[in-house]
C-alpha cells in the first residue's frame, strides 16, 4: 500500500503542475490506478485524503474551465471520490459524511452527464448509502424534536435529488423495474410520513 500512496500522490503532484496538453496522460494513470479500491481494505491516510481533495478541486476550480471533456472531469471526479472513500475512518464524522454524500452524488452525475450510467450507478449508490450514515447518526443524538426532524427534512431533499438521477439512469439504460421501485420510493418519501430509513435500502438494492 506505500508504493499506491506514492504513486498516487505523484501523480496528484503531477496534474496539479501539467501544462493544458499534458492532463489527460496522467489523468488516465491516475483513474487506473483506483481501479478496483473498493475490494482494498480502508486506508487511513492523511496523504491520500489530502490527494482527494486537491484533486476535487482541482476539477471543479474555474481555472480548468472547457480546457478538459466531461469525460476527464468525470474521472478525476471518480479517483477523488474513490480515494475519500479509502480512507473513510471507522467512525466517520458529520462533516466527512457530508463530503462523502457530496462527492458521490456529484460524481454520478458527471458521469451520467457523460452518457455512462452504469459507473454512475456505483456513485450514487454509495450516495444513498452515506445518508443512510448521516440520518442514523443525526437521528441518535437526541437533540429535540425539532432539530431531529429539521435533519431529516434535510436527508429527505438530499434523498430526493439522488433518486432523480437514479431515475434518469433507469431511463437510459431502459430498465423499467428499477425506474419503477424509485418512483415508488419518491412517492413514499414525498407522502409526509417522514420515513427515509425505509426508502434508503430499497434504492441501494434496485441499482444492484
């Protein structure tokens, strides 16, 4: 695992440095590289956290701008997310939940915007997964009524969202079935029962 450390933050060192002509050669090395880090144990390293993050923003920051496609954009999106998620502690705080769900989310979408629904899929499924995390986690505090139902509104709309990109997913890969169960699940989450726990696990299995 030293040697993937290294080479991914050589690489990371690298984009950030590379003239416009030079990013999708070490784009490419870096997206491969990740390949298949969900079958890794977690990694908790400072260094590859930070990687992650220096390369979300070096994908979303106006300095990029049109300079690389959709497609590089999506795997950059893709190896930060996928390295945040290495490195998820066994515990994860608030805010790294946060990031997580933020990540994810906005991964799959890149990648359905790059017509690919199937590596979408896998991002926002991890996504719903995240808010399942966040909503035990906010829900067991106990802070009062109000907050915990204001959390939950909050879950709920993020919830909302996802399925909106699942369902589009659906539609593109013509799977009718899984359409199906998540308007199912948007109606149930839209019928003010307030009951996202339910919805969760049924949008997580559909995408499998």
């Amino acid at each position: 695992m030293e040697l993937f450390v290294s080479t991914v933050k050589g690489l990371t060192d690298n984009l950030l440095q590379k003239q416009t002509t030079e990013y999708d050669q070490v784009i490419e090395k870096l997206f491969s590289e990740v390949s298949g880090l969900e079958d890794f144990p977690k990694i908790q390293n400072p260094q590859l956290e930070e990687c992650a993050i220096q390369l979300w923003n070096w994908a979303v920051t106006k300095n990029v701008g049109t300079t690389i496609s959709t497609n590089l954009k999506a795997k950059v999106r893709h190896v930060a997310c996928s390295l945040l998620y290495c490195c998820e502690p066994e515990n994860p705080t608030e805010g790294v939940i946060r990031k997580q769900i933020l990540m994810a989310s906005k991964t799959g979408r890149t990648w359905l915007d790059c017509k690919n629904p199937q590596m979408a899929d896998n991002f926002l499924r991890l996504a719903v997964k995240s808010l399942e995390t966040l909503y035990a986690q906010l829900t067991s505090r106990g802070d009062g009524a109000v907050d915990i139902t204001s959390s939950k509104g909050d879950v709920e709309k993020e919830l909302l969202r996802i399925l909106s990109c699942q369902a589009e997913s659906a539609l593109i890969q013509g799977n009718n079935m899984m359409l199906w169960s998540i308007c199912s699940a948007v109606k149930t989450c839209c019928s003010g029962y307030q009951r996202i726990l339910p919805i969760s696990p049924l949008c997580a299995t559909t995408l499998e």
